[in-house]
C-alpha cells in the first residue's frame, strides 16, 4: 500500500512539474517527412529524420536544424521587435540569410485560417489543445493539425513562417502539403523539454559573418 502511495505521489509531482509555466529552457523536437508520390519518398527517405533544437527565454526564441542532406538552418525570433532572421546554408544555395517580420497582422496573415480543433492531448504531461490551420503558398495548399500548450513561452519557426500565431507552443504537428498532385505530410513532435538557463548571445539577431543577405529563403 505504501509503494502505491509512493508512486501515486511521484506521478502527481511529474505532472505538477510538466504543467509548470516556462519561460527559460530548451526544447528538441523530432521532423519525419512522407509522400504518396513514390519518387518524392525515395528522396524524402534519404533526408531521413531531422532533429531540431529550441532555445527560449521569454520573448525570444531561437531554432537551430541540422541535417546532412538539407543543411544547417537557424532562426531567431524577437517577440518585442516582432522580427525574425532565418539563416541557411546547404549545398544547393550556399549561405543565405533573411530578416522579416512576424507582426501577426501583416499581410501574410490575410490567407491563413486557424481553428480551435474538439480534440487535445497529453504529451510529455502537457495537456495540449488542437488547432486546424489551412493557408495557400505561393500556389501550394498547405494543412495543419496542430496541439499546442500555453505552458511554454517559445516560439515555433515553422508556423511563423507561415504568418500565423497560435495561442501556445506546438507540441504536435501533422502538416499536410498538395501541389502539381502530389502530396507530402511533415510530422513535427516534441520528443524532450528542458527547464535550464539560455544566454542571451542565444539570441543576438547579428547576420552570421559570411552569409548572403536575401529577400526570401522560399524554396530553397
């Protein structure tokens, strides 16, 4: 009975803790890609699995990706400037970088649609809320279902690039891409959450010596 308690108690304190607001620490996440074309999987299936980092601290997030097939890929994100730099380097276009805004009510915003979803999740502890989001890109129709939490103060590269702005962190992300009759989904999931100390350099929104300023890294 006292080992019961024991455990009943330890799980409630994981809980306490993953439900805890964070306003400092770092996230890694875990991108699969897939396609019901049989050539576009082949080449999908080389990239294989891209790992990304997420360093936060309050306002300000920075994601940094690395793949050998598609390169290294940071971005940096300043909630109080409403700016954000993505900075790219990969064999196909060498090192690009661009610096835009992310102000939620640019025109960017005009083509996406974002709806709260019936459904949520538990993951890592976090009870995460379902979000359908739908936008047109340069032609191509893109879908996303999407649970976030509003107990992680971090930004997500991915959907601000779309112009979007969700009420919380993506936790999960399943998105759904059609163009020329192809499709292709992106699976996004946070695989681990580290509440610890981020420096402030993180952060410094300073092109990287040696790269190209570019007015868009689309496609590329």
């Amino acid at each position: 009975m006292k080992k019961l308690i024991f455990v009943l108690v330890l799980a409630l304190n994981v809980t306490v803790f993953a439900q805890e607001k964070l306003t400092e620490g770092v996230v890694t996440s875990k991108q699969t890609m897939s396609s019901d074309n049989e050539q576009v999987q082949a080449q999908l299936a080389m990239v294989g699995e891209i790992v990304s980092t997420t360093y936060f601290k309050g306002n300000k997030t920075r994601t940094e990706t690395f793949n050998l097939m598609t390169g290294n890929s940071t971005s940096i994100m300043d909630g109080d400037s409403n700016e954000m730099m993505v900075a790219m380097d990969n064999q196909m276009v060498g090192k690009k970088y661009v610096v835009k805004s992310i102000d939620p009510e640019n025109e960017d915003m005009k083509d996406v649609k974002i709806e709260k979803g019936d459904e949520t999740k538990e993951i890592l502890g976090y009870t995460c809320q379902e979000y359908n989001l739908t936008t047109t890109k340069d032609g191509t129709e893109v879908q996303m279902d999407i649970y976030v939490t509003d107990k992680i103060s971090a930004m997500s590269n991915q959907v601000t690039q779309l112009g979007a702005k969700l009420p919380g962190y993506p936790m999960y992300m399943e998105m759904n891409v059609s163009q020329m009759g192809m499709g292709m989904k992106i699976t996004s999931e946070v695989t681990e959450i580290k509440k610890e100390s981020v420096s402030d350099d993180k952060f410094d929104m300073t092109p990287p010596e040696g790269y190209e300023k570019t007015e868009s890294l689309q496609g590329m």
